[in-house]
C-alpha cells in the first residue's frame, strides 16, 4: 500500500471510551468468554449509524495476552490497551499515525476507529469470525488470519535495509525466497535471476550456502537489488518471524524484509 504524507490529518491521537467493566458480563461469561487475544483479525467491514463499508485493505488488530493492542485502520497504523472481561472487550485510548492515502478512505477509517470506541464491545466469536458489537448495534467484522509458516512460504522481499537506509523494492522486482524443510534447501528470485542454496536453520539463525544462480542480465536498478540480496549469502543471517513479516539480517548488518505471499501445499 502507498503511503504519501499530506498536510491533511487524518488521525493523530483518537481518545477511545474506557469501560470501568461490564454490568452486562456475569460471572460465567467472564469465565468462559470468547477467545479474542493472541490472534491476527482481518478488519472485514464496519457497520456505523446504518451503514456498512468494506474496510480499507490491510486492515486489522491483535490483542496481546497482556492487553497491548496493535493494528491498522487501512492506511494509519494505530496502538493501544484494551481490556477482555468475558465477552465484553474495551479499548483504552488509541494512539494513531496521521497519514492520508488514495485507497483507504478517511472518512471509513474514522468510523472504524470510532466504533471500537464507543464503550464495551460485546464479543462473538464463530469460527474464525470474530464480530464486536457496540451497545447501540453497531458492530466491526473480522476474520482470523493465520500465521505464515515459515517453511513452504514464497516470501516477497520488499524492502533492503544499508547503512540504517531503508529502501522499499519497486513492485515490478518481483524478487521471493522460499525455504524448504525436506530439502534444506531455498529456491527464489532475485529479481531477474533465480537462485537456489542449503539453508540450515538453527537457534534463531539461517546458515545460508553459496547460492547457484542464473546469469541473465537485467536493467542497472535490478542488478543492483540482485547485489544487495546476494549480500545475505554465504553465511549466517538472523531472522525473525512476526506473523505474516519475515525479517532477515547479516552479521554485517544488511537486512531485508519480505511478506508472505502464498502457501505452497
């Protein structure tokens, strides 16, 4: 998703209503609630004054054990506490970045915000959707997305890290690792050329092999992210593994970051 930053403020802070409990949770409840912490919800849509909208791509939140609350109303990402009692859910005050992007409507991404902080949230939970419902009826849909495994996912690269120089890959590089257990081994492209190596995970690390790669020749901007990536060779990388995020670093500090893309069966 491209991000531009505008004069416009979209969000800067967003003070969400917090519930000093549930008059409507019993104690059963309270003990039985549905299970809405430790997991990645998909915003589906929000339903406001009547009206439903499809949420902005890329939307969702996770409710850690200890309350933290992390997510993206579409194109601002936002954080906060909330509080689980059975199943009502309350979010304490939202602390949100103040982006404006072309495809995530702002005046949705208000709503979104706004009915997760309209007091208690009733939970409901079917599946892997997960409904909350304000006092009034007002309610956001969210779908479970689980996480990526890292054997057997086509990783996307889409950012290199130099320096403490972030730079975003072009969309047309189209440069994807994936590791397999059974082989020991990662296949992928660099962008223009594929590659293939031993990979052996152990204790947070990936000793990765001298890679065999192709030798097609592609436009300057293209062989030079083929350069950077072929920096992780060759070596040990750390890596770390956050949901659907891959994170991979060399001893010396090059880094690059990837998404899941598909799960090969």
């Amino acid at each position: 998703m491209d991000k531009q930053r505008l004069t416009l403020t979209v969000l800067s802070v967003l003070p969400l209503l917090v519930s000093c409990g549930s008059e409507r949770a019993n104690s059963s409840a309270a003990a039985a609630g549905p299970a809405v912490k430790g997991v990645h919800w998909s915003v589906d849509s929000v339903t406001a004054d009547g009206r439903t909208s499809e949420a902005p791509g890329g939307a969702w939140l996770r409710i850690d054990d200890n309350g933290e609350t992390s997510g993206a109303l579409g194109c601002n990402d936002f954080g906060a506490t909330a509080s689980v009692t059975g199943d009502q859910v309350s979010f304490g005050r939202l602390e949100s970045t103040a982006l404006a992007c072309d495809n995530a409507p702002q005046d949705v991404e208000k709503r979104l915000a706004g009915t997760l902080g309209a007091g208690p949230l009733t939970a409901r939970v079917d599946g892997d959707r997960l409904t909350l419902t304000t006092e009034n009826g007002d309610h956001v849909r969210l779908t479970e997305e689980p996480d990526a495994p890292f054997y057997g996912t086509e990783w996307t690269i889409t950012a290199l890290r130099h320096d403490g120089v972030t730079t975003d890959l072009p969309k047309k590089t189209a440069a994807h690792l994936t590791f397999d257990k059974k082989s020991g081994n990662v296949t992928g492209s660099l962008g223009c050329n594929h590659l293939r190596a031993k990979a052996t995970v152990r204790d947070g690390h990936i000793t990765l092999g001298s890679p065999l790669v192709t030798k097609m020749m592609c436009d300057t901007s293209l062989m030079n992210t083929e350069k950077a990536l072929l920096s992780l060779f060759d070596g040990p990388v750390g890596y770390k593994l956050d949901h659907r995020n891959l994170a991979l670093t060399s001893k010396n500090g090059e880094s690059a970051d990837a998404v899941a893309k598909s799960v090969i069966d």
